[in-house]
C-alpha cells in the first residue's frame, strides 16, 4: 500500500515539476545561446563592452589576443572562467578521500581483499597495460584544452588502470602516501598558481603566462598547467579511493 | 508530435529518473538501496543538466581546424562544466557514504533501516 | 598586502592542502596549522572590513566581469559577520586542539575542519549560484566527518541523506534558472528572471525553498540537527551551532535577497509560513527536553525559522524593509556568541543530561555563571546582547503591523525562556550527585569562554554601534 | 542626585555587597541596609521633581524621572528595600545561598528604582525584565518546590512583559515616541480601536503581575516557597509593579484628556471598563473564598493578595477621583500590611521552620512582638478602623455607594467579611491556642528582624492616623494631572456623603480597646480545655487516626465552608490539565517530525513539496 502511494506521490510531483517547468525551458530548437553566459565564453568576449555581440573573427589556428584560447571551451570554462568552482570540487573529492580514510582507515590491518586465481592472461598482461593506460590518462589531461577530455576524465583513467592492478594481481599493492603526496602537492599547487595570479596581475587564478595560439598545445596560458595539477591529484584521490575500499578487516 | 517527443526525452525523462530516485527513498529500508536512490536521483540530475544544454544541429563547443567560426555552432558549454563538477561531487560523496555504510553495518550488524533506528533508540 | 576576500577561502585551502605534507614528517606538528591559517584569515578580515566601505562591492576572479566570472561580494557588515563566524571556529578549533586532538582521527578532523572553514568563509562570500552549491557541499562533506566523530554513523547517515537531497534539489534549480536567465550570477539573474509564467516561479521557488532548508535547519529537512548535535563531539557542536548553521543560514539569506528580491510574493509567503512552523515547532520539541545539547539543537532549529520568516517577510514586497532584515541580522550575529558560549561552557563540564548536571554550579561556579550569561543573552534578557536583537526585531515587526507574527513569536519565546531557565535552575540549586566525577577547566577554555561572555556584554551595553555597523547588508551597493 | 545616578550605585553596590557578602554575610547585608538608606536618602534630599538620562547606549538613552506621579511609589519601593534589608540582617541566616542572596536583593532594588523611576516605557522595561530574571533565581532559592514555582512565576511574568512589550511598540508606532510625556502629548492622535488595543494589552499585562482572579496562578506557590525575606519583597513591591501599570496608563492614557471634559470617568471610556471592574468583584470573592481553603498561612496570604487585587483594580477601573486615590492608597496599604503579615510568618519560620497552621500553636507567649506585628497587619488588611487599611476601604465604599453598584458592593463587602475569617485563622492557629510541646523552648526573633517588624506595625498605625501624611502626595498629583483632588486634612477626609476623622476614630477605638481590656483583665476567667475535650466541636470523631496534627483544632477548621466549594472548578486545576495536554501535545509532535526513519522524512518532504505547489496550482 505504501508503495502505492509512493507512486502516486512521485507522479504527482513529476506532473507539477515537468509541466510547470517545460512552457518556459525553451529546449531543443527554441534553446538560443543569444543572451546566455554559455555565448559570452564560447566568443571570448567575457571583458569586452557589449559581450553578447556576435563575432566573426577566426580563433582556431589564429586567435592571440582573445581572453583565454584554450580550443576546448568546456574545459575553458571549467578551468579559467569558473576555475573557483573547479577548486572547490577538487577539494570536496579530496575531503570525501579524506573521510572515508577516517572512517576506514583504522579497522584494517595493512591487508586487502583478495581474489580468486586472477586471470592468467590478465595477469600478464596487466603489467604492459598499466603504463600504456597512465599514459592514455596522461595524455587526456595534458591535451584537455584542445580535446576533449581533461583533468578529471585522465585522472580517472589513471585511477582505473589502479583498479585493473588490484583486480589482476592479488600481490598488488597501492603505495598510498606516496600518492597523498601527489595530491597534497598538485592542491598546493593550483592554490600557488592562483595566488601568482593575485601577485602578478591582481585577480585570483588570473592567467599571467602567455595565451599562445588556440589549437597548440602550449597554448591557454594557465589552462593546462592547471588542468594537469587538476589530473595528478584526481588520479592520486580516485587511486586511494580504490586502495581504501579494497582493504580488508 | 516529434515536439511532445522531445519533451518527454528532454525533461519527462531525466525527472522521472530523479524520481525513480525519491521512489526509492520512500519505500527502501535497506541504507544500500538508500546511497543507490541517491545515486539514482544523481544520474537524473546530470542527464537534466545536459538535456538543457542540448540544441538542433550543434556540435560539441571545441574550436577545430575544420569547423566555422559562428559561435552559434556549438552547443552551450555551461552545462557540460557544470555536470562535470556535479559528477565529480556526486562520486565523492558516494565515496563517503559508501564508507559510513561499511560502518553502519560494523556497528549495528544490519543494513536495516528499522532495525538501525530500533538500536539507536534504545 | 593584497585584499581580497578570496584569501579568506584560500589561506585555510592552502593550510588543507599542507596538513598531509606536513603529516607524513610530524602527526604532532599538524595542530599548528589551521590556527595560524584562521588567525591570518581574522587579520585579513580586520584589513578588509577597514579598507572596504558599506556599500556592496563585487570581487572578480581569474581577472573576468561581474556577470561571467564567478564573484564574491563583500562588503564591511559582510566582514563583520564572516568576522564573527571565524572567531568561532578560531574559538572551537583551539578547544579541539586542546582538549580533544589526541581523542580522534586527528589527520581527517584537523583537516575536515580547516576546509570547513574555507567553505563557510565561501558560502557567506560568493555571488554565484553554482559556486555557492560546490561550497555548500563542501561545507557538507566536512560536516559529514565532523558528525562521525564519536561514532555516530547513523545520524552522519541521516544526515548525508537529507543534506544530499537538498543539494541535489539546489542544483536542479540552479540549472533551471541558468536555462532561463542565461546565467549564474545571483545578482543578475534576478534581472534576467522576468519574463516567465507563475507556475514556473513557484516550481522553482518551492525547489529552493526545500533545497534550502537543509542546510538553514528548517522544517522539512532539519531533522538531522538534534541527533548530530547530540552525537557530535564539543568542537562539533560548535562548529554545527556556531559557524555552519549561520553561514547556511546567511547563505539562504542571500541567495532569497540577491535571486528572489524581485517581488516573488508566494515564495515569501510560504517561507514565511514555513519559517514559523519552525519556530513553533522547534520551540515545543526543546520544551520537552532534558539534554542540553538536544535543547540548543532544538532551540537552534528555531532561531533559524525565526531568521529565515522574519528575513523573508522583509523581502515581501519586493524591496529589503530595512529595520526588520536588520533585526534579523543582528539576531544570527547575537545567536553565534551566545550559542557559542552555552555549547562550549556545557561541553566543558563534560555532562550534557539534566540528571548529570544538577546542582554542578556548586562545583563549577565561574563556568556556570558564564554558561548564564550565555543562555540569559539567547533568551533575550537586558542587560546582555539577545535582548537588543529580540527588542529591533519586534520593534520593527510592529512597526510593519505584523501584529500575527509578533504574537507568534512571542509565544514561543516564552516556551524558550522556560526551558531554557529550568536547565539554569536544574543547575543551580539542585542536590550535587557526589558520585559524579567534575572535569577539570583548563586556563585556556575559561579564557575562550570569557572572551565570548564579553563579547555578549559589550553587544549588551553597545547594542546601536553593533546594530549600526551590521545594518543595510545588501543595500546601498550595486543591487 | 537624579535617579539615574541612584541607579548606577544600586548597580556598583550590588557588586560590592556581594564581594562583601562571600567575606562575611552579615557586613553585606549590613551594608545594603545602609546603602538603601543612603540612596532613600538621597532621593528625599534632594526633593525637588527632576528628570535625568542614562546614556550608556549609543542612541538608546534610559529616561528617568522623579515626579508628581511617581515619588510616592519610589519611596514605597525604597522603605519595604530598607525594611526587609533591616529584616535579613538576621533573618537570612539560614538561607544557603547568602551572598548571592544580597547580590539579587540588590539588584531588585536597582529594578525597583528604574521601574518607578522610569520616564519611558522602554526604560519600565528593561527594569521589567531584569526584575523578572532576578526574581526567578530569588525564588528559586526557596524551600522544596520552590523550583517549579518559580518556572510557573517566570512563565506568567514572560506572558506580561510580552504584552506589554507589544503594547509599547503600538504606542511607539502611533505617537512617535515611547517617553510619557509624548504620550501625553499626542494621545489625541491614536485612534480608537487602537487605544483599545493598547488598553488592553497593558491591563491584561498589568493583571497578570498584580494577580488578578483568572491569572492569579502563579501567587500561590511562588509567596509559600519562596524564601521568607523575598517573599515580603514579592508581595510587597513586585506584585504592584502590575498595579503602577495599570495606574500609569490609567494616568496618561485616557485620564489626562478625559478627565478636562468628563471627571468622573477615567478608564471607563472604553466599554473595558466595566467587564474590568465585574473582574474585580470575582477576583475579591474567589481569592476570599480560597484563602478561607488554605491551610498554609503564607498561601492564605497569596489567596488575600488575589482578593486585594481585586480591590486596587476595582478601584482603578471604578473611575471617580475618589476611588482613584482610593486604589492608589490600598497599593500602599496592601504593601505594608502584606510586608507585615509576610514578615511575622517569615519570623515564625525562622524559629519554627514551618507554616503549616495545623503544626503550630500558641507562639504568643514565646514570640509577642511578632503576634503584634500580625495583628496590627490583619485588622488593617481587613480594614477594621482605626488603621491603615481602614482609609482605603472608606475611599472605595464610599465611590461605590456613592454611585450605587450592587455586585460590586457586594463584592466588596463580602472580601471584608471573608477576610476576618481568613485572617483570624492564622492568628488562632499560631499564635493563640495550645502550644506543641516541641515549639515550648521557641524564642523571640533576634534584634534587626525585631526592628524590621516593629517599623511596619508603626507605620501602619501612623498612616491609619495620620492619613493625610500618603493623602498629600496624592492630591498633589491629582492636581498636577488636573483631575479635581480628593478634599483631605491631615487626618480628616472628606467624601461628597460624610467626613471621616481618624483621630477621632482612633481616640474611640483606643478608648475602646483600654476599656476591654480592663474588663477583660478583672473579670475574665481563663480555664484550660484539653486537647480531646475541644477537637469534636461539631465533628464527627475520626477513628483509627493517631496522627497528633488531626486533633489540632486548626485542622478542617472550615470544613462545613469548604464542602460548599468542594466541587466549584478550579482555575488552577483547569490550567494544570490544559498544560499536561499541551506537554503530551508536543511529545508527539517530536514522534512525528523528528523521530522517524529516513523514509518518514521524505514523505514529509514530498508532501510539503506537493502542498505548496497544489496551494498555488489551482
């Protein structure tokens, strides 16, 4: 009977929610960038006089003199326009990793659970693909302001290839405060790279490196300093998830 | 009818997915199907946040060599940062939740919902 | 000197990120960073609030414009508050590496409780909605380790439970007003939010309305409070009574005055009501009680529904009514001290039952006479600072003829001050319980209680120039 | 020395006195004595009407005045401070808690200071306040309930202050300014309906604190367990704190423009008025009757205080010049007679350690000035000439003959009757009658609680002779408020209907009582009744019952009264379950909203989210 109910509830909020949202959400075809910030980052035009103004300059290959030319505008937002928020996410992963340590941390005895016979092939194999896999990860967040992809996407590659050990090998073992170091580090980093920003232009993560040409690797000034900072300590923070949760009482 | 399609795939679906999520949380008592509901309502934020961002004949907002210039090309990259960093938070806390589940359950010996609360009152 | 407020968010980052560096070299040498991180943080509040006039003023990051970048807003009533949420979690955090370091995870409870602060400080600054629900999780997660100490999973369960569908409401309609409006920014959007139909501006009002009440401990998603209060350690509930409660709630404010200013009349309304049911209601819970901590929990519930109604019906007619959002705010800044105080004095005697306190002010007199000070101020006796906040408050409410609500509230006050009093008298002139071992106070903790009770007593003697330097938080600036 | 610097010494001084105390109480108590002294001093000093502010908040200034419509009150306040000070010196020895004791008394005095002193209703407040929270721990101080009582006098007293708070705001709104004498000023400009609001709230307040019938509760336990001393203090200053409200706004509210056109009406232009004065008459009657009930003496007294309520509010919603001064004159004659009854009680149980009627008997021998202090206490409170009381009475009779109400006289006379029942029983049962064998060895109180006792008997005979002495400040602020005085010499009043002298009065009264006592000492034979010979009067003989107490004779002294009123509804009864239903009320309000499972709170999410969107949907 409960459950009954709990249908009815649901379908009730769901009428009220959709159909009072959906008149005015302007989705699919209506949905127009003209007045939305999304415009203004995807132009460049953040500190201009009239930002929504449509341009027609060629950036790829060319652009110099824009704001921040990483080709990648997602990442462009993640990591120069809204880099507080990217901050403050990384934080949030590393505090959660820090509190699941707190919490885990002391039952176990330096052990880990075990599998049954890995694979054999696994195995083997295993150890030629941890490299090729951290470089993959690697390489998805040194290139992520001209692909797509990015700190967080590599990290986690990096983190799985982690995972892949514990799963083939039941003598592997995360070296993890070697891996707080990492973290710890790649933090403070991006927290010294945002305060350079204060000392030598004067905003917080304020870009101060040249911009370089959009589409070159060296290219988006802080970006991709920042976004492999952002890699290391995602792929150090998932790691340890993986090596907190595979301990074993 | 191809617009009421395209509502129920852009909006209907992904809040019905929310509210698989809060169906779960009305009606479990396990604490693991609980973290699950949440991670339910999770995905159907995400999906929300990107149906929103979605538009006709747009491609993803990376400038290439190939593409034109018009920035009315591409997609709105907000919502695509945005769901990141709610991924992101959404997995941590998980993480988190999962560990003080592992804990529940040492200290209470249940999953059970009833039965936690039964202890803890006593 | 730079002077930015974001320094306040990154200095206790910056400690965060150092604690485990430092951890792997010395597990003692920890204890010494967030005091040097909170104390640099109130020297650059000091700073701040001199430099920085009382008009509103936006502070960019990444070097981009107000409505794009994401912005803090400051201005010095802002940094008054922060100033005293700070103070708090100074005050707590120096407890914790007294008396309560050697007791716990030290490594996660130092470092949760440092970013804590960093996300507090970002909660109370930020002007972007989005940043604000990352802070706000931030805030949550430290919390949430905060809340396990003492092994109190199932109410850090609870708790993660009903803050994570909060949040996740939040950011539902954060990106539904990003879709309308266009952007993040708070002060913007409400420009941008114009032309859409009524049945969205309540969908979307009730969204936050219950996305909010998490975090500000109001009615349907409070029921967290008392039980981690209860299982929580001293630092804890001071930081849950003190600084996170009122950031949340400075937060909501916030986000109500900058999003919704414009003229949202149901949103208020119901908020309102909300926030009353709450006061009522957390009022008749804590007459029930015989712990303490539960009483402050419940009490604190209250406040917050009495802050949040009393805010939004300032906000009702589309403009800030000065006098009430003023009274408002002196109450949370008197809340913080007082609650302070009565949380840290109660913790210090080490008991927090009725039966276990009776007659302790007999062995413990100064700690009592100060715990006194602390719960006569929240009731809202002259001479101390509760009074004054109580009196603006309904100076001004009558002043508007909310005759219903002055009537509302005063009904529960009186219920406040009962409870509040049989706790004082349950201490005082009941028949000690020999059996119970007294805790020694240390010099330290009498010295952080005496500069709370201070801080109450000046409030009390000086209430105009508090009153006065708190006052038109949100106008006068760009708004 | 204005008031304001009375104040800040009173609020030095309670520091000093406590600092004094912790080292030796009794050089504290000393030391208040003589700091009410000097301060009492001070103010008569320096005579002349002044107003003074206290600027320790910024733009919050605290307003005091001493003037036409106050000093009689503050010398009140001051003389009771000074008598019941004089009275502690011994009289709190067994107290537990001395210091704190004089540190608290100290702070009251300050209270009493800026309450009567007051030249805003702000500043009335704050005193207000303070005064309650320091009543609160005084009471608390008491003897074995006296922690519940005190939670119910605090829950009553919080009632008041807020409304009166309320009250104070609305007038703020209205004219502009909570000093009086803008209240005076614009009075014109409130409107009706709001001067009806204002009214209420303030008399409602003013009711609660002065004990008026239906809000009388919180008297009866807060004067039998709090500690002696305090209570006089409660009784004889606190409780009219209530009164000086209702008198207040009666003065500057309606009086100072009504009176101009209409003198025979003062609060009586609102249709309040009469339901007020019909209050009265139950409140005279019920705490008549209840008093009669109790077997406490020091809640016999409470009950008295409920009846003589009922007379000053009576008095003060009546309306004519007469019944004005009248009331005023019974807050002062209720004060000295209730400091008189509470401090001879409180003398019997700084010996005895009770005030149980039925454990105690013939003190009259061991304790005489005590007995003498009580009697001249009760015949003024029943206002039997030739003293105090009697003046007041005489005032209201006469405004109440004079315009012919039949309830209310009845009302009026049977509170008179009702009191010679009532308190006779004390004076019979404690101090006349057989003595317990234990209470044989029982002496005389020491010399300062001696003192204090002796100051309140002569007092009361002085003013009951000499009534022009409280009448001359009286008049004079009749007419400073330019309503037409009451015609008073020096010891004669006058009424529209006859002149009332009290010397002559007295002359015959003392003739009177010498003459009885002359026949009573020739020819007067006292034989001794044994205990068993007197307990059966008209009772039927409880068998099976061996506890001594049953055959005192103090005990079921009025049963056949008292079964009249066994199954009357009692306020008190009805107050009690309505706050046991109220307790259980909240009890499943936290069953609901906070002890559910994780389940319980999102449906509660869910719905409210359902209810407020639905609200608005359709």
């Amino acid at each position: 009977m409960k459950k009954f109910w709990a249908i009815i509830t649901v379908l009730l909020i769901l009428f009220f929610l959709g159909s009072g949202l959906i008149p005015d959400l302007k989705i699919y075809k209506q949905n127009n960038l003209s007045q939305k910030t999304g415009k203004v980052y995807l132009n460049r035009t953040v500190n201009d006089d009239s930002p929504f103004k449509e341009i027609d300059k060629k950036l790829y290959g060319e652009a110099n003199d824009v704001e921040n030319n990483a080709a990648n505008s997602v990442t462009s937002v993640i990591v120069d326009y809204r880099a507080l928020d990217t901050l403050g996410e990384v934080t949030v992963l590393f505090l959660a990793i820090t509190g699941v340590i707190a919490l885990l941390g002391k039952s176990k005895k330096n052990n880990r659970i075990l599998f049954e016979k890995p694979n054999y092939i696994l195995n083997a194999s295993s150890k030629i693909l941890l490299p090729l896999i951290v470089l993959f990860g690697f390489y998805i967040f040194i290139h992520g302001h001209i692909t797509p992809g990015g700190g967080f996407q590599g990290g986690t590659i990096v983190a799985a290839s982690v995972l892949m050990m514990y799963f083939a090998q039941n003598n592997y073992k995360l070296k993890n405060n070697r891996m707080k170091v990492l973290e710890s580090f790649s933090g403070l980093s991006f927290l010294i790279f945002g305060l350079l920003g204060i000392f030598i232009m004067g905003d917080f993560l304020q870009n101060f490196l040249e911009l370089g040409i959009m589409g070159k690797l060296f290219s988006g000034g802080l970006i991709p300093i920042i976004y492999i900072l952002v890699g290391l300590k995602v792929s150090a923070e998932l790691s340890n998830v993986v090596y907190e949760f595979m301990g074993e009482e | 009818m191809g617009e009421i399609i395209n509502y129920w795939t852009f909006i209907y679906g992904p809040l019905a997915i929310f509210l698989v999520g809060v169906y779960g949380l009305l009606t479990q008592k396990n604490l693991f199907k609980l973290v699950i509901s949440i991670n339910i309502m999770d995905l159907g934020v995400n999906l929300y946040i990107i149906a929103l961002g979605y538009m006709d004949n747009a491609s993803a907002p990376i400038y290439t060599a190939k593409l034109a210039v018009t920035s009315s090309r591409f997609v709105d990259p907000v919502p695509q940062a945005l769901v990141l960093t709610s991924i992101v938070i959404s997995v941590a806390v998980t993480a988190f939740v999962l560990a003080l589940v592992i804990k529940n359950y040492e200290k209470y010996n249940t999953l059970d919902l009833i039965k936690i609360k039964g202890i803890e009152n006593d | 000197m730079i002077n930015e407020p974001v320094l306040l968010i990154v200095i206790p980052l910056f400690a965060g990120f150092l604690i485990p560096i430092i951890y792997l070299i010395s597990k003692k040498a920890i204890k010494y960073i967030p005091i040097i991180a909170v104390f640099y943080n109130l020297f650059v509040l000091i700073r701040l609030i001199q430099i920085n006039s009382t008009s509103l003023s936006y502070f960019t990051t990444g070097g981009y414009k107000v409505p794009f970048g994401i912005n803090l807003i400051f201005n010095s009533q802002i940094g008054i508050i922060l100033f005293a949420i700070n103070l708090l979690a100074l005050i707590a955090l120096i407890f914790f590496l007294k008396k309560e370091f050697h007791l716990v995870n030290s490594f996660a409870y130092t470092l949760g409780f440092i970013i804590a602060i960093s996300a507090v400080n970002g909660m109370v600054l930020t002007g972007d909605l989005f940043n604000l629900f990352v802070f706000m999780e931030l805030a949550a997660i430290a919390g949430y380790i905060i809340a396990t100490h003492k092994r109190g999973y199932y109410p850090s369960f609870l708790y993660v439970i009903i803050s994570t569908f909060g949040s996740l409401l939040f950011l539902l309609g954060t990106i539904t007003i990003y879709n309308v409006s266009g952007t993040l920014n708070m002060a913007s959007v409400s420009e941008n939010l114009v032309d859409v139909s009524p049945h969205f501006i309540v969908v979307l009002s009730v969204m936050f309305i219950v996305a909010l009440s998490s975090e500000s401990e109001l009615l349907p998603l409070n029921a967290w409070v008392p039980k981690v209060y209860e299982k929580t350690s001293i630092t804890g509930s001071i930081f849950f009574g003190s600084v996170l409660s009122t950031a949340a709630l400075f937060a909501v404010i916030k986000v109500l005055v900058l999003v919704f200013k414009g003229g949202y009349e149901y949103l208020f309304n119901s908020l309102t009501i909300i926030g009353l049911a709450t006061l009522l209601i957390g009022e008749f819970v804590a007459f029930k009680q015989r712990n303490v901590r539960k009483i402050v929990a419940y009490s604190s519930i209250a406040q917050a529904g009495l802050i949040i109604s009393a805010v939004s019906v300032s906000l009702k007619n589309g403009t800030i009514t000065d006098s009430i959002f003023n009274a408002a705010m002196f109450q949370l800044l008197n809340n913080i001290f007082a609650k302070g105080l009565i949380l840290l004095g109660v913790g210090l005697l080490g008991y927090y039952s009725f039966e276990k306190l009776k007659g302790i002010a007999g062995k413990k007199k100064f700690a009592s006479i100060l715990i006194t000070i602390g719960v006569l101020s929240i009731i809202g006796m002259p001479p101390f600072a509760g009074f004054w906040s109580k009196f603006f408050l309904i100076k001004s409410l009558i002043a508007n003829k909310m005759i219903i609500f002055v009537a509302i509230f005063l009904a529960s006050a009186i219920f406040e001050v009962y409870y509040y009093l049989r706790f004082i008298q349950n201490m005082y002139y009941e028949e000690f319980d020999s059996k119970i071992k007294i805790n020694q106070i240390s010099a330290v903790s009498y010295f952080l209680m005496i500069s709370l009770s201070f801080m109450i007593i000046y409030i009390g003697f000086n209430p105009s120039s508090v009153m006065k330097t708190i006052s038109d938080i949100f106008t006068g600036g760009i708004i | 020395m204005t008031i304001s610097y009375l104040i800040i010494t009173a609020g030095i001084m309670s520091a000093i006195i406590y600092l004094v105390s912790k080292f030796n109480w009794k050089a504290g108590t000393i030391l208040q004595t003589l700091t009410f002294l000097i301060i009492g001093y001070f103010l008569y000093h320096n005579g002349d009407y002044s107003s003074s502010q206290l600027a320790i908040f910024n733009n919050i200034s605290l307003n005091f005045t001493y003037s036409y419509f106050n000093e009689i009150f503050l010398y009140l306040g001051i003389s009771v401070m000074i008598i019941v000070s004089l009275f502690s010196i011994d009289g709190i020895k067994n107290y537990q808690y001395k210091p704190v004791y004089n540190f608290l008394t100290t702070l009251i005095f300050m209270s009493i200071l800026g309450v009567f002193g007051a030249a805003d209703f702000i500043t009335l407040f704050i005193f207000w306040e303070l005064m309650t929270w320091v009543s609160f721990f005084l009471i608390s101080m008491g003897k074995k309930y006296s922690k519940k009582a005190a939670l119910l006098f605090l829950f009553m007293s919080m009632i008041a202050a807020y409304l009166m708070i309320t009250g104070i705001f609305l007038i703020d709104n209205a004219v502009g300014g909570i000093t009086f004498s803008n209240l005076i000023n614009n009075y014109g400009s409130i409107s009706y309906s709001l001067k009806f609001k204002i009214l209420m709230l303030f008399v409602l307040a003013g009711l609660i604190k002065g004990g008026v019938y239906p809000l009388h509760i919180w008297m009866r336990t807060s004067y039998s367990e709090s500690p002696d001393s305090f209570t006089s203090i409660l009784s004889g200053i606190l409780m009219k704190f209530g009164f000086y409200l209702i008198y207040l706004i009666g003065l500057f509210f309606p009086v100072a423009f009504i009176l101009k056109n209409n003198p025979s009406k003062l609060i009586s232009e609102l249709p309040s008025s009469t339901f007020f004065a019909y209050l009265a008459g139950i409140s005279i009657i019920i705490g008549t009757i209840a008093a009669i009930l109790q077997n406490d003496a020091k809640k016999l007294i409470a009950f008295s205080s409920v009846s003589h309520a009922g007379y000053i509010l009576l008095a003060f919603t009546y309306g004519t010049s007469m019944a004005f001064a009248g009331g005023v004159t019974h807050i002062l004659v209720h004060a000295l007679t209730a400091l008189g009854m509470f401090l001879s009680i409180g003398a019997v149980y700084f010996r005895t350690g009770t005030t149980k009627i039925d454990e105690l008997g013939g003190l009259i021998k061991n304790m005489p000035l005590t007995f003498t202090t009580y009697l001249v206490s009760i015949i003024s409170l029943a206002g039997i000439p030739p003293l105090f009381g009697f003046v007041s009475k005489w005032m209201i009779y006469q405004s109440l003959i004079i315009n012919g109400s039949y309830f209310l006289a009845f009302a009026a006379f049977f509170g008179s009757i009702g009191s010679f029942m009532y308190v006779f029983r004390p004076l019979a049962g404690v101090f006349l009658g057989q003595r317990p064998k234990k209470f044989e060895n029982v002496k005389e109180v020491p010399f300062f609680m001696k003192a204090g006792m002796l100051i309140v008997t002569i007092l009361t005979v002085l003013f009951g002779v000499l009534p022009g002495l409280v009448l001359k400040p009286i008049i004079s602020m009749q007419q400073s408020i330019g309503i037409e005085p009451i015609k008073a010499s020096l010891y004669r009043l006058f009424s529209g209907l006859t002149t009332l002298d009290m010397l002559v009065v007295f002359t015959v009264f003392g003739a009177g009582f010498i003459l009885a006592l002359i026949i009573f000492l020739l020819f007067a034979k006292p034989t001794r009744v044994k205990q068993h010979e007197q307990y059966t009067a008209g009772e039927i003989v409880p068998e099976l019952q061996t506890q001594p107490s049953i055959y005192h004779y103090a005990k079921n002294y009025y049963k056949p009264f008292s079964r009249i009123f066994d199954k009357f509804p009692s306020m008190e009864k009805l107050y009690k379950k309505g706050a046991e239903y109220l307790s259980s009320s909240f009890g499943v309000i936290e069953e609901f909203f906070y002890e559910e499972s994780i389940n319980g709170y999102i449906w509660l999410i869910s719905i409210t989210f359902l209810v407020i969107i639905a609200i608005r949907w359709f």
